[in-house]
C-alpha cells in the first residue's frame, strides 16, 4: 500500500514525469528485492564446502565477477540507472504536486548525490548509502499514517480533500 499509496495521494497533481517516477522507483526496489532474495538463496549454497581462505577467494571473487560483469552486472546498472532517474523524478514530482512537506522530496533529490562521496573511512559504505535511499518513505509513510489532516502538512486543503472521510 505504501509508494502506490503515496503516488495515489498526489494522482490530481502530479505531471507525466511524476507517473515515470513512479514506474522507475517501483522497479528499483523490486529490481533490489529480488537481488537480495538471490543472496539469500544462493550464498549457502557457494559457500557450504568452502573449508580454506584459498577456496573461499575463489568463490567471492565468482561471486563478484557474476554481479558485476555478468548477467547481474547488467541488472545492477540497469537498477542503479532506474533509481537515479526515479528518485531525481520523484523528488521533483513530490516537490511540485505540493500535497505533502517538501523535505522528504528534497531528501530523495539529494539520495543519488550520496553515489558521489568519498566514503572511504566507512565501513560498508553502500549499507549505509542504500538504507538512507528509503528514508524519503519512511518520512512519507509517517506523514500519511500519522498526519490527521494533511492540509496543515502541505499549506493547501485540495490534499485532504482527495481522501475518503
């Protein structure tokens, strides 16, 4: 219910690039979800036999090679691809529809920018990176489920209006 819920509170105000979005985002984190399902499944599986650091190399580095070289490294450029894209739009949607607060969209305008730090002092960089990429959802999601009347949220009634009583 969440990001249709989300793009549905704004439906009367956003532009084509707002349903774009929608489309880029969705697949991202479907594109995301069946990545780690994959790790899940498949990690014990490459690494039950392994008994030495030799064997263990050889496995992580075919691990890597897959994901970024072969079939998954094209699944994983075509994600990072559509969250660029559908984040940079979902910022600018959310900003313009100017049905809920504008931070969240900064926030996820913001979010490709995080590819470009350094973040050579910190320890798995891309968990923290990707985790602060649903902040924007977990702001939205709060808002909706817990602001009684979005009009004071967004400064305009049309917002809460769109809503069953």
């Amino acid at each position: 219910m969440g990001l249709p819920g989300l793009y549905l509170q704004h439906a009367g105000r956003l532009r084509w690039w707002g349903w774009i979005s929608f489309v880029l985002v969705f697949a991202t984190i479907l594109s995301e979800t069946l990545h780690s399902v994959l790790q899940i499944f498949d990690y014990p599986v490459l690494f039950k036999d392994i008994t030495d650091e030799a064997a263990l190399k050889k496995v992580s580095d075919h691990v890597m090679e897959v994901q970024m070289t072969q079939p998954g490294g094209t699944l994983m450029r075509s994600t990072f691809m559509m969250f660029l894209g559908g984040y940079v739009l979902l910022g600018l949607s959310m900003l313009q529809a100017r049905t809920l607060s504008r931070w969240p969209a900064l926030i996820a305008l913001a979010s490709p920018l995080l590819m470009l730090v350094p973040m050579d002092g910190v320890p798995h960089p891309f968990m923290v990176i990707f985790n602060l990429f649903y902040l924007p959802f977990l702001w939205y999601g709060a808002i909706l489920a817990f602001e009684p009347d979005f009009s004071r949220t967004s400064g305009t009634a049309a917002a809460s209006s769109a809503l069953p009583s």
